[in-house]
C-alpha cells in the first residue's frame, strides 16, 4: 500500500490545476475541491490503519534511493495528523463554499480561493510526511505561500496591513529555518531524518545544541510559541472565517508537529527539555491572560489558541512516553476544536453584524442553534468533562505528577489555571454575546435586512458581515459536522489515546522510523 502515501500531496496539487483551469465554472471548481479532498480524508484513514497494523510506509520519491533521493514516511503520528488535518480542511472549504454562494463570493473569489486552498492543503500534508529536513522546508514554503493569498482576500488596508506582518514574520522564521538547515548539513552531510538520528549523536553535545536550538527557534516562531507569538493575534482575526479558521486549526500545528518530529526522533533527551517547559508554562499563561483581556471574540480566540499551544509543548518537554501520547491527543483535540470555534465566530459576526462583545447580546434568543454551535466546542476548549479537552489536559497532568519534577509541577498548575482562566473567558463571551439582551444596534429576528458593519475590532469597517444576515445552511451544516468530530473524539478517546501512546513509544524509541527507511541499516 505504500502507492497511497504520496497521494495526499498529490490529490490536492492536481485539484488546485484543474480548479485553476475551471476560472469562470464556479459549480465544477466546487465540485472537484470536495471530491479531492473527500478522497484525500479516505486516504489519510486508510494510511493510519495501515501505518498502525504494519508499521510506517515509506516511498522513495522518483526512485531515487534514500538518502540520496527524497522519501514521503507515513507513521502513525504522521497518519494520525493527515486524518484530523483532511477532515478539518473539507469541512472548512463546505463552510467557505456556503458563504461565498450566500455572499456572491466577494470574500472569497473562486478564480482565486480553490485553487490556493488545495495548495494549501498539499503544503500541510508534505510537511507530515517529509523524510528530509529539506522537503520539510518546502513543506512549508508551499502552505505559507499559499496562506499569504487567502490572508490578503478582498485586498483590504486591514487585511493588506495583517498580511504584510505575517510575511514578515514567516520569511524570517524560514531564514532561520534554512540557515539552521545548511548548519545540520555541514555538519553531518545529510539531511535525511533517519540518516541524521545516528550522525547528529555522533556530534559534540554544543554543536548538537546549537543545532537543536536554530531548529527550535524557527518552528517556535512557526508554531506561535511566547515569546515568538506576538504576531498572531494581529494577523488572523482580519482575514475571511474560513481562512482564519484553518489557519488557526492547522498552520500553528504543522510548527508544533515539527517540533515533535525533531526534538523526538534527532535530539532525544536533549538538554532543552528544561527550556521547552518554562516556555511551555509561560506561552500557557501569558497567552490565556491575553485572551481575558480582550474585547473581541476573534482576538480572545487568538490569544487561546497560542495559549493552549502551552499545553503541547508541556507534552514533549517531559520527554516521556506518557507526556508525549498527551501532546500528540491534544493536538488532535485542539485542531478540531479550534477551527470549530473559528467558524462559530464566523457565524456570530453574521447574525450579529459584528465580533465586538460590547455590540452583541441575545444570540442565544435569536439564534438557539448558534448558541449551541458556540457552547459545546467552548466547553471543549475549556476542559470540562468528559469533553476530549479534559481527557487531553488529564493525560497532560498524569504525566507531569509521574515525572515529579519542580518544572512539571509547575507546568501542572498552570496548567489548571490556564483552564480556568480559559473557563472564565468563554464564560464571559457567552454572558455578553448570548445571555444577555441584545445590544440596541443589533437587528432583531425579524429584521434581516438591518446593515451594521465592523472590522471585528470595535470600530466599523467595509470587510464584516451584513448584520442579521442569514445564516446559510452549508456554514450551519459543516460547523455542526466539526462540532461532532470534537463530540466523537471523546466517545473514541481510548482507542485515540492507545495510537497516540503507540506513536509516541515509536518516536522515543526512534529504531522502527530509521528501520522503515532504512531496512539494510542507514548507511
């Protein structure tokens, strides 16, 4: 079955030409977007059955051999993200279809969007399943190449100014990371990730940490980790909702992931897992008293998105297997929930005309299923139980009182407050935006047609949403699908829990990944 495993990459390239050819048949560029990607979530399912039964599957692109030549893996952990991250993209693009066929597609022009979005798409599954440093860069480059269009949407001053941030910031964090590149290459003359987990041991402890730590800092950056975060909050609530949504549910994650794959399988038990859980307890906390601060529902769900980010780094700091399956399940729960979250927000600056808290109120009256669609994923993120927040979080904790440290104690209690404090912030949107009367500028039920319009930043603006606009049931239907998947991975929480432990033992004991590239031993 290893001819599936390039196929994730490959589906959404085709698609984005064939959609790229379709300009001007808005209908077949749909069509061919869902399917691709329909077929890209099959291929992802079956990939982690398959990887989880027999072990990771390897393709050596253009018959080349490794490590001359570039190899796709196909691990649990990498299976496992090409499952939730397919999945999560589809039910995205159902939600960005709805409101461009409501809208008249002004946010999202078709000649552009479908296209980008399934370049998107083929960006974050090469970053899952690169074997090489290298095409992990281009893993990359390819989804924020693409991001850098679907963030400037409508070119808007708002969206124009966010965008030129996030390049910014993106260009250089990819500095970092080819610079760090060419360093492990000079260094150990490859840049193979089984080749590298014999030569970088090889190496002396200070270049390996200087190693480690240009790597660090580049997916820190990428992955929006304190102090390298500051560029979030700005930069994703101006753009389109579905955009801001899988930015938010995927890009931070595919930083995350490389951290995970680097610091597991190229540095293990590496002198920076001190260094990972103070950041980890200052990202947490810092981030969530951000997100209480706040005054508008896109930017408080920024803050906790970098927030929560704490919560996975908790996982790999302990450097145990425990700490590792934690992280690995919370990422899947965090993805899911956070871009469902995203499309909620979404659909309250549509009923409501506007994100500003101090502009809404009495959503729960005018819209019961709105409120629904917002209460259950936010329950979620806070970790209530049963929820898969709290499973994730009680996995997280386990591990920190197994490990007995002072750091891990300490990363356990910030991490209760964090969730606390994430409990008091969703509490506070709900009492303003939901429960109490609605705001006197807000159009009532039976005045749809009432046009109030913000920037989502308390101040009007071109770029919102028609107050009291319809919600359409395509923007309805795949919100309430992500709000199941978030409902399913508690009822499947065990058997998620047994692969994301079988991933982990697999990272930490590094031998079945270089086994699978390399069956003859790495040369």
């Amino acid at each position: 079955m290893t001819w599936l495993v390039p196929l994730p990459v490959v589906m959404p390239l085709i698609g984005a030409a064939l959609t790229l050819l379709l300009v001007g048949r808005p209908r077949a560029q749909r069509w061919v977007s869902i399917t691709v990607l329909t077929a890209t979530v099959a291929v992802a399912a079956l990939l982690l059955v398959r990887s989880s039964l027999g072990g990771p599957l390897v393709v050596e692109v253009g018959g080349w051999a490794a490590p001359m030549g570039i190899v796709l893996v196909a691990d649990q952990l990498a299976a496992l993200m090409l499952v939730v991250s397919a999945a999560v993209t589809l039910c995205v693009l159902v939600y960005s279809i709805g409101q461009g066929m409501a809208d008249g597609n002004e946010e999202t022009p078709l000649s552009v969007y479908h296209p980008t979005y399934l370049v998107l798409t083929a960006g974050v599954c090469n970053a899952f399943l690169s074997g090489d440093l290298f095409n992990l860069y281009v893993g990359f480059e390819i989804l924020l190449v693409a991001s850098y269009v679907l963030l400037t949407l409508g070119s808007t001053e708002t969206r124009i100014r966010a965008g030129t941030t996030y390049v910014v910031v993106s260009l250089l964090s990819s500095v970092l990371f080819l610079v760090a590149i060419g360093l492990v290459y000079a260094s150990t003359g490859t840049l193979n990730l089984a080749q590298l987990v014999d030569r970088l041991d090889a190496l002396p402890d200070d270049l390996r940490l200087v190693l480690q730590g240009m790597l660090l800092l580049a997916f820190g950056i990428k992955a929006a980790v304190f102090p390298l975060s500051a560029w979030l909050p700005d930069s994703y609530p101006t753009a389109p909702a579905p955009v801001t949504a899988v930015f938010a549910g995927l890009l931070t994650k595919v930083g995350v992931y490389a951290i995970i794959r680097t610091e597991t399988l190229l540095f293990p038990g590496g002198r920076t897992a001190d260094l990972l859980l103070v950041v980890a307890a200052l990202t947490m906390v810092v981030g969530i008293l951000g997100a209480v601060a706040q005054s508008d529902i896109k930017r408080l769900l920024s803050f906790t998105l970098v927030s929560h980010i704490g919560y996975m780094l908790f996982g790999v700091g302990l450097t145990t297997t425990l700490g590792l399956s934690a992280a690995i399940f919370y990422v899947v729960h965090h993805i899911t929930i956070q871009t469902t979250l995203f499309l909620a927000a979404g659909l309250i600056e549509r009923r409501g005309g506007s994100t500003a808290l101090d502009r809404l109120g009495g959503l729960a009256r005018l819209s019961p299923l709105l409120a629904v669609l917002f209460f259950v994923p936010a329950l979620n993120l806070a970790g209530i139980p049963p929820f898969s927040g709290f499973l994730g979080k009680l996995g997280l904790v386990q591990a920190g009182v197994a490990d007995g440290g002072v750091l891990a104690w300490g990363l356990v209690a910030g991490g209760l407050l964090t969730s606390l404090l994430t409990l008091y912030a969703i509490a506070r949107v709900w009492n303003l935006a939901f429960w109490r009367a609605p705001h006197p500028e807000m159009p009532e039920a039976d005045d749809p047609a009432r046009a109030a319009r913000t920037d989502g930043a308390e101040q009007p603006h071109e770029d919102s949403e028609p107050a009291g606009a319809a919600l359409p049931r395509l923007m309805i239907g795949s919100t309430a699908a992500l709000v199941a998947l978030g409902l399913a991975l508690t009822v499947v929480a065990g058997p998620l829990f047994d692969i994301s432990t079988d991933a982990a033992d697999h990272l930490l004991r590094r031998a079945p990944y270089v086994e699978a590239v390399f069956p003859d031993g790495a040369p």
